[in-house]
C-alpha cells in the first residue's frame, strides 16, 4: 500500500498539472467559499469491514456523504451496496480497482462500463458523472478517457490516511489531527469502507469525531451533486 501512495502522489502530481493545462474536467474541492465539506468513502479492496460503522453513524448524525464503489466490491458485498444506495449518490470506482494507468484506452472504457453496470444494477444508482480513478492514479490520457465517457474525474483535497493503519503510524487521532489541519472551505475528503492492511479500522472509528470537528468550525456537510457536472 505505501508503494501505492508513492506511485499515487507522483501520478497526481502530473495529472493535475496536465488537467489545468489541457482543459480536461477534473474535480479536487468544491467550487465554493462558503463553509462546505464533502465526504467521500472509497470501496475498491475486498474488504468492507468499516463500511455498517460508516453508515450507522452518518444516520445517526445526518450527514450527507458520497460513496465510489468497485463493480468487484459490489459483487462481494451486495446488501451494503443496496444499503449506500438507498440513501446515498455513488460514484464508478472501476470495476477491478485497477491502476488504470497500465491499462489501453479500450481496457478503460471496458472497466468502467462494468463498474457503472454493477452500480445501476445492483444499487438503482446512476453513476454519471462521478468517477475516481483506483489510487487516484491518472494522467492525461486516462483522464480524457473517462471524461469522453460523461464522467468528471473526481479527486480528493483532503486524504485522512486512515488506510494507511496503525502500523503506518496512523491512529483516530491522527486522522483527526489532517481534518483539522487541512479543513477549508470546499474540502474533499477521502475516507476508505475498509480495513487497512494491519486489520484497523480507523476510518470508521475516527469519523464521529471528524464530523462533530467539522461541524463546531461551522461547516455543514453536502454531497458531490450540484457541484461536479459532466465534462462539455
């Protein structure tokens, strides 16, 4: 995984700098200055064992939320998709959560066209136009790709590193300690449905701390939809 995130940061890294250069659509925080925030829940792995947590506590505390589920990961876990789906947007994720950097263009258009056919399937959901590339690896071509299939190419401004686990040296308080630290208006947040690869969870234990933060520095909570819109 820490291979992952090195590989991700270099990726975002160019694929930012090509996005504002060549126009392609591509989304990282809300296009606002009010006090808004956006969490998001990644479900691309196997696992999902944070994921009735998650949801219990954004019921309990009402907090709107956008989910980018894997085709794969719906086919695993089929009654927390229909759950997220009931009440939340959801977002294609891929298929296989692959690095669609090493994939044709053909293979991408392949892999998102089997996650969204799990997402409407499985969920009632209609993924366009929201879309996250697997480890937020990207580039310029793998960008138009999707952009050219209705989708915006969504980021994050905001990753809590709670996947990373406590062997990472990541803890609840450390994922607090990044909301806190980074939170400014039109934040994305990334936030991941399962464990880490030591078996924390620290996402699902740290979220009823981040949203009750987030909403004593007066920010309200709102989901993707309104602000990201199909690429023209």
């Amino acid at each position: 995984m820490a291979a992952r995130l090195i590989v991700a940061t270099a990726v975002l890294a160019i694929g930012a700098g090509a996005s504002g250069a060549a126009g392609f659509h591509e989304v990282d925080r809300l296009p606002t200055h009010r006090k808004l925030v956006a969490l998001t829940f990644d479900g691309g792995g196997d696992t999902a064992n944070g994921t009735a947590s998650i949801l219990k506590t954004l019921s309990r505390r009402r907090v709107p939320a956008t989910f980018f589920l894997a085709g794969r990961w719906i086919r695993l876990h089929p009654a927390l998709a229909r759950a997220i789906g009931r009440r939340y947007p959801i977002g294609d994720h891929t298929f296989d959560h692959a690095d669609q950097t090493g994939l044709t263009s053909a293979q991408i258009r392949s892999d998102v066209r089997r996650g969204a056919w799990w997402i409407r399937v499985k969920t009632g959901r209609n993924p366009r136009p929201l879309f996250r590339f697997p480890y937020g690896a990207r580039d310029a071509r793998t960008i138009a790709v999707v952009n050219s299939m209705g989708y915006a190419s969504v980021r994050w401004s905001l990753d809590t590193w709670g996947w990373m686990g406590r062997s990472e040296g990541q803890s609840v308080g450390s994922v607090v300690r990044r909301v806190a630290g980074q939170l400014q208006p039109g934040t994305i947040v990334l936030m991941h449905l399962g464990v880490a690869h030591d078996g924390s969870l620290l996402d699902a234990q740290a979220l009823r701390r981040v949203i009750s933060l987030v909403r004593a520095r007066g920010y309200r909570f709102v989901t993707l939809g309104g602000f990201v819109h199909a690429p023209r």
